[in-house]
C-alpha cells in the first residue's frame, strides 16, 4: 500500500512538471499569449501579465515585447520586492514557479511577471523578475528576486539575492555575494566589495571603498572592512 502511493504521488508530480513548456511547439515566429507553449525562433506581445491563467511559456530565441507594464514604473511605489527587507537562508529554485521563461535575448520597454531570465534582458525602462541569470539591462531600474550575473540600470537595481554584480546610482540586495558599484550601496548581508560615495552593510565579509563606509563594527571614511 505505502508503495502504490508513492508511485502514485511520483507519476502525479511527473504529470504536473508535465504541464510547463511541453504542450506545445512552435517555430520560426510565434506570440506569447498563449499556454503551455514552447516557441522556437521569435516571440512577440504585449502586457502578457494581465492575462489570469498560469502561461507557462518559454522562449528559445529572442523575444521582444513593446510595450510592456514597465514602462509606468515610474509612476508606482516601488518594486515588487522594494518593501521586503530579509529573507532566510539561500534562493530555492524550488519555490518558484515561471510563467516565462525565456532563454536567449529579451527586449521591451519593460517585462514584470513571473518570469525567468537566460541570457540577456534589456528594458528601455524597468524590468521586475523572479530570476536572471545572465545581464540585466535598465533604462531606469532593475529589480530581480535571484540575479547570478549582472544588473546595470541609470537609477537602481535590487535583488534580494545577488551572486555578481550591481552597477547603478542606487544598489540594494538582502544578500549579495560579489560587487556593487554606485553612489549608494546597500546590503543586509555582504559577501565581497562594496564601491561609492555611501556604503552600508548589516552583516559583512569583506570591504568598503567609498566617502562613508558603514558595517556591522565601525563608520570609517574612504576605506572599511570586516573579516570576522
């Protein structure tokens, strides 16, 4: 008995992995607004995210979508994970579930959803994801739950977890392993080098070179540290 459930909750799981990207395929040019679709070649639309249903789409190529809900993010109260100020223990892929994932170049003025980034993303505006692994390119902002790679905006790049580096006017993550290069840095939990005029960090390993550096054991002008 305990075997025939397990078998049956093994097959149940494997059905509903099933489900994401593998309905579906299409070639050369398709949209995507649509569902359990894999396109192969280019994909195009517009504001995907309004739609209810879960889309589960990926794009294996480049997908351009103009005009996307980024660009009014300036007129919003900030990202998505803007108000979120910890988090606990390391990024669990596991717990995310993508309406898109998109390998390869995505272009628009700005992408926000569920989305998954591989390769490069570039937002004339700003562009909010769950993950991005690769470069993220903004006009103004970028916010990403997990980045392995680059983010480099004019205005602000946040992630709550960071294994690369952020380079824009403002940087925050939660936890970032690597570089932050701005006038104002910050991170709850820094792994590496913090570069700008302002730097703070809650919890360090590593230093600081800037106007004012700030750590978890000293405020120090132009240099600080922490290897403890």
């Amino acid at each position: 008995m305990k075997n025939l459930i397990l078998t049956f909750i093994t097959l149940f799981s494997v059905h509903v992995f099933s489900q994401e990207y593998n309905q579906k395929n299409k070639y050369l040019i398709w949209t995507f607004h649509t569902q359990n679709t894999s396109i192969n070649g280019i994909s195009i639309g517009a504001f995907p995210q309004l739609n209810e249903k879960d889309r589960f789409v990926k794009t294996n190529g480049i997908r351009l979508e103009i005009p996307g809900l980024g660009f009014i993010a300036p007129l919003g109260n900030g990202s998505p994970i803007s108000r979120i100020d910890s988090v606990s223990g390391k990024f669990n892929r596991k717990y995310y579930q993508f309406d898109e994932i998109i390998n390869g170049l995505n272009i628009s003025t700005g992408t926000v959803g569920k989305v998954n980034y591989n390769g490069i993303t570039i937002a004339a505006i700003a562009q909010f994801g769950e993950l991005n692994n690769g470069i993220a390119l903004a006009g103004i902002w970028n916010a990403m739950d997990k980045s392995n790679g680059i983010q480099i905006s004019a205005l602000a790049n946040e992630a709550l977890y960071s294994s690369g580096a952020q380079i824009s006017f403002a940087n925050s993550a939660i936890i970032m392993n690597g570089l932050q290069i701005g006038a104002n840095n910050f991170a709850n939990e820094m792994h590496g080098i913090q570069i700008g005029l302002l730097n703070k960090s809650k919890k360090s390993k590593g230093i600081q070179i800037g106007i004012w550096n700030i750590n978890e054991k000293r405020k120090f002008p132009m240099f600080n540290w922490n290897f403890g």
